[in-house]
C-alpha cells in the first residue's frame, strides 16, 4: 500500500470578488461577497480539508489546485507558486514564500469582463523580480502585453522536474 505525503499549501489572499449578475445566473441571486477574507490575508491547508474559517464557495474553486499542490503534482513537486488573472491592480503583495508566479487575464464573454492593463501586469512582474521570483505571463496576455514584452520563466524547480522525467522509464 502507497501512502501519499500531504504539504501544506500556503493560500494568499489577492483580491475578493463578487459579480452580482453571475451570482444571479449560475447560483442563488442573495449571495454576496463572502465576509470572511481580506487582501493579504494568509491561509494554510493540507490540500484535503480547507483552512479554517475559508469561505466554502471559494474553497471549492481552488480545492482541486490545493490538492495537486500538496501531492506535488504540478510543476513544482514543492514549493509554492501564485497563479493570477489580472482583474485589477492588486497594488502590493506579500510573495513570502512565493517561488513562481503565473500571470494572466480573464478570457471568455463574459459582460463586463475585466481587461487587464500593462500596467497592473508590471506592478506585480516587477515585485516578483526584485526578489528573484520567475514569471510566466501566460498566452492570453500577449494582445496586451506585446510579444516584445512578454516574460516567460520557470523556476528551477520546474528544471529540476524536467530532468527527473528525463529518468522515466517510457
């Protein structure tokens, strides 16, 4: 029998959100923002349970990634990494702890969809790098961004992962 090692997953808070128009749609039109989160605020799970006092509608958005992040089964088999669609200026983050970070925009129809600006991508791009963190602006950024201005790096670990899978028996 295989018993799978759990990591705790560090949860930043960036921003909190609530589209009322959505709500209406797609759940029960009196829901509101959920009251229990702050920019900033810091949470740790195991991937399997959700942080204490973590709203139950936005655990079950990030519960998959939780997951994967603690079994190390994305790009870093450990560390921690931030995946985030530019909704608007996220101002300054706590990247404590922050070994890469994965930047785009929010893609589909919706009304109202928000459109990143350059400037809201450098803000945090330029955060990262004056400590070291790689970025990676993901495809959808490049109408905004430009192809000149695009960045794509991967953390180490990422490198580290690719020459392990080098070993792979296929």
């Amino acid at each position: 029998m295989t018993i799978q090692m759990h990591k705790k997953v560090k949860i930043t808070v960036l921003r909190t959100e609530y589209y009322q128009e959505l709500a209406e749609q797609y759940a029960i039109s009196y829901l509101g923002k959920c009251p229990f989160h702050q920019k900033g605020q810091v949470l740790y799970s195991d991937g399997i349970n959700p942080p204490d006092g973590m709203c139950g509608v936005a655990w079950q958005v990030i519960a998959p990634m939780a997951r994967q992040l603690s079994l190390g089964e994305l790009v870093q088999p450990s560390g921690t990494w931030l995946n985030d669609d530019m909704f608007d200026e996220v101002g300054m983050v706590d990247l404590t702890g922050i070994e890469w970070i994965v930047i785009g925009t929010e893609t589909g129809h919706r009304k109202g969809k928000a459109v990143s600006k350059p400037e809201w991508v450098w803000n945090l791009t330029h955060q990262a790098h004056a400590l070291g963190i790689p970025v990676f602006m993901k495809e959808d950024l490049l109408p905004i961004m430009g192809e000149a201005q695009m960045v794509q790096e991967f953390p180490p670990a990422f490198y580290r992962v690719l020459e392990e899978q080098k070993t792979w028996r296929k």
